[in-house]
C-alpha cells in the first residue's frame, strides 16, 4: 500500500492539514538546527555546524527528498488504522520530506544536471503530496531562470593570451595544452563509465574526499592552488611523454594572431 492509498481510506488529521498549509505558503526552506546524532534521514549532516538544506549541492536534496519519500510511504503502511492526531516520528519525516522540497528552489542551479534533479524532486513531490498547485507561479519562475541561464553561452572573462613565444610554449600554452589532454581524459572516462563520450563533461561529480583536498585555503579558486596548476600541469604531461615545452603550429598560429588566443 502506497502513502496515497493509505490517506485516501482515511481523511487527514487537523495536524496533517495545518502543515500542508503551513508547507505550501513557505517560501524559504528554515535553517535546520544542528544536532548531536545522526538523523533517519539526513545522517551526520546535522551535526555539520552551520549545516542548511538550501546550500546544499542538488544532487543530495534529490537523495534525502526521495529517502523522505520512501521513509513516509513504508511508515503509513505499517501504522494501523486508528492512527494518534500527534506523532513526533512521523512529523519528523514530513518535514524533512517538505523541508528539502522548499530548499531545492533555494539551491544553486548552474548545471543541466541540477535542474534534472530539481524536476525528479518536483514530479515525485507532486505524485506523493497529489497537489495540483504544488508548482506556484513563485517556482515556475525559478524553473524558468535556471533553464534561461543554462541556455546562455558561456564566454571567457579575460584574453588568455599568447600560447607560444618563439618555439616555446608560454604558461597559458602550457595550460592550454594541459586543458586539450584533461578533456580527452574526461571524454575517454565518460565513455568508459556511461557509454557516452560528453555525458561526464554535463555535470560536476561530487565526492567528499576529493572536495577536502582540492579546496583552496584561500578560497578565490574553486579548487587547487593556481600558483601551482603549472608544476602538475608539467608532471602530468610528462608522465604520459607529451612535450611540455615545444609549442606545437597550431600554438604558433594562434600567438601571431592580434590579441592572443581568447
């Protein structure tokens, strides 16, 4: 029996429908309070100081909505029929259900991926709750600006510069040719682990352990120190006995070109 079919038997609590109100006018998701062990649902993320839903990355709203989801449909099928108006536990998984629903309008939507998983919340939202006006004009409107934003070109904020001076390559041809082997590697993984060539280059893969070495102390890049991009830039290609020095014609033809490469 699904969650549906288990309120259809029965007609909702005046505890159920005060906060099917309340959920349907907020706006903003609430910051949620710290705790000290971990919760049924959002495990040891609550004991992250400062810890909120809406700054949290898509994909893991996506992952507690549907556990939320799960978690209410199998306790609504297990509690017996006269079900008590107060129940802390369910209460628990009802917010948190809405609770992730409201924070992934909040959330940061700067990939495809992202918006994907924002719809995967709203039609399982919608199918769990059976609200026709779940979607207000308010959300639609963040629906809208994410999908304007993503269909905008992404263009270079600054002139990279020349690529070669004389036979040698300068630091942004070595970059540059770091770049053109980093995407082949990426498009040789994508093929590899999903089947498709460009499928990885969609989306930022997310994982903790890389995200704790790759952070910058200084917080003005988004990943490594650049002041050493060049020294791994350098090792890598050697590695694989790609010349890291010798610029290469096409390196040459764009340096002599007015204004450097863009």
């Amino acid at each position: 029996m699904t969650a549906l079919q288990a309120l259809s038997k029965d007609p909702p609590s005046p505890r159920k429908a005060k906060l099917t109100a309340k959920a349907t006018t907020a706006t903003n998701p609430p910051v949620v309070v710290t705790a000290s062990e971990p919760h049924p649902i959002f495990g040891k993320a609550l004991t992250i100081p400062g810890f909120e839903l809406k700054r949290q990355h898509m994909s893991m709203l996506n992952f507690w909505h549907k556990k939320a989801i799960e978690l209410s449909e199998a306790y609504w099928a297990a509690l017996p029929k006269n079900k008590p108006d107060d129940d802390p536990e369910y209460d628990a998984i009802y917010n948190a259900k809405w609770d992730t629903f409201e924070a992934a309008f909040c959330a940061s939507i700067t990939w495809p991926s992202e918006l994907d998983y924002l719809m995967k919340i709203i039609v399982r939202h919608a199918a769990d709750s059976g609200d026709e006006e779940l979607v207000t004009g308010e959300r639609i409107a963040v629906i809208a600006r994410a999908a304007a934003k993503l269909a905008e070109p992404i263009h270079p904020k600054k002139r990279v510069g020349k690529l070669a001076r004389g036979k040698k390559l300068t630091r942004a041809g070595l970059l540059f040719r770091y770049q053109s082997f980093l995407i082949q590697e990426l498009q040789t993984l994508s093929y590899e682990l999903y089947g498709e060539r460009d499928f990885a280059t969609s989306f930022v893969a997310y994982d903790q352990e890389v995200d704790r070495r790759c952070k910058s102390r200084r917080r003005a890049h988004p990943f490594f120190d650049p002041t050493t991009l060049t020294t791994r830039a350098s090792t890598v290609l050697k590695s694989l006995k790609i010349d890291s020095v010798k610029a290469d014609s096409n390196a040459v033809r764009l340096s002599g070109s007015k204004g450097g490469s863009r």
